[in-house]
C-alpha cells in the first residue's frame, strides 16, 4: 500500500490548482487531502489526510466539520474516479455523517470510499459511503452521501459561474 501513497495523487495530476478547502492542493489554509484509486478495485477511492490544529473544535481534537469536509471530499473524487470522462458535475444533495472516536491533529488519518449506488440514470442521485480511520486502524467516522450529477448548463446556472479555472475547463469543457 505505500508504494500508492508515493505516486502523484489523482487531484494533484487532475487539478493540481485546486483551491478546495477539504481536498484542494493549492489550498495554503485547507486541509490538503490527497486521494488515490484503490489497488485492487478501480471504483474505490482511498486516501490520506492530515489535519492541521487550525481544524480543530476542542483544543487537541478535530472539529467533527473539519471531518465532515474531508468525507465530502472523498465522495465527489468518489464519484468523479468512477465515471471518469462523464461530462456532469457532482455537488452533494445530502450526507449522513457519523462519529465513533476523535481524531487527532498531525495524525495521519485514512480515507476510504465506495460507491454503493450508481444511479439508475443521469438523474438520479449516486449514494457514497465513505470512511476515516486513524493511524492505528480505528474507525473515526464515515459518511453516507447522495450527490446529483448536473449537466453543465444547470451547474452554470445554478452557481452563476460564468467559467472554470483551466484545470477545471480540462474536465468540464461544456462550462
């Protein structure tokens, strides 16, 4: 498993000026999580992240939102890996999050997500489960999510962008 851990992560080759705050590399503030295709099932998403003490609620434990945004993170590159080439946009309708322990800053923690529903079609929701573990392989929190899959004109419309950054218009060309 380390030997994935040392090649370029896919949102550092994909979107390398990514400005998310849970998963973007460009990000000085945001939390950075870097995700991989799994080794042996190309429609899982596996991944590392390491809080910083800016992420925190309580002094020494990660803010349960700071996790949270990690797990949305996880299920769009989820999402994204598995239907690659699709011409959508992947926003999350809804997440049902739960929490077992607290993790830690400066623990390297690890991400793991699936797809348990493709959809039926285009417009109907595909349904994430995601999970962190600590360095010690203990289940932290997970996340069910449903994302929608728009089209670019609806995403356009939607958000009132305009455009794209370039590394976003490589993906997205209809925006």
């Amino acid at each position: 498993m380390k030997g994935i851990y040392s090649t370029p992560s896919l949102n550092e080759t994909m979107l390398p000026q990514g400005i998310c705050l849970g998963c973007g590399i460009n990000n000085p503030h945001g939390f950075r999580a870097k995700f991989w295709r799994g080794p042996d099932n190309t429609d899982e998403i596996i991944g590392r992240v390491t809080i910083p003490e800016h992420g925190c609620g309580w002094p020494g434990i990660v803010h349960g939102g700071s996790l949270f945004t990690v797990l949305d993170c996880l299920a769009a590159w989820t999402v994204f890996a598995a239907r690659p080439g699709a011409p959508t946009v992947n926003v999350t309708q809804s997440a049902t999050s739960r929490y077992f322990k607290p993790a830690r800053p400066g623990q390297i923690l690890s991400l793991a997500g699936t797809l348990r529903d493709a959809g039926h079609d285009r417009s109907s929701p595909v349904i994430t489960f995601g999970q962190i573990h600590n360095d010690q392989g203990q289940l932290l929190a997970e996340l069910e999510a449903s994302l929608m899959t728009l089209k670019p004109a609806v995403f356009k419309r939607l958000t009132g962008l305009a455009q794209l950054p370039p590394d976003y218009q490589r993906h997205f060309p209809d925006l």
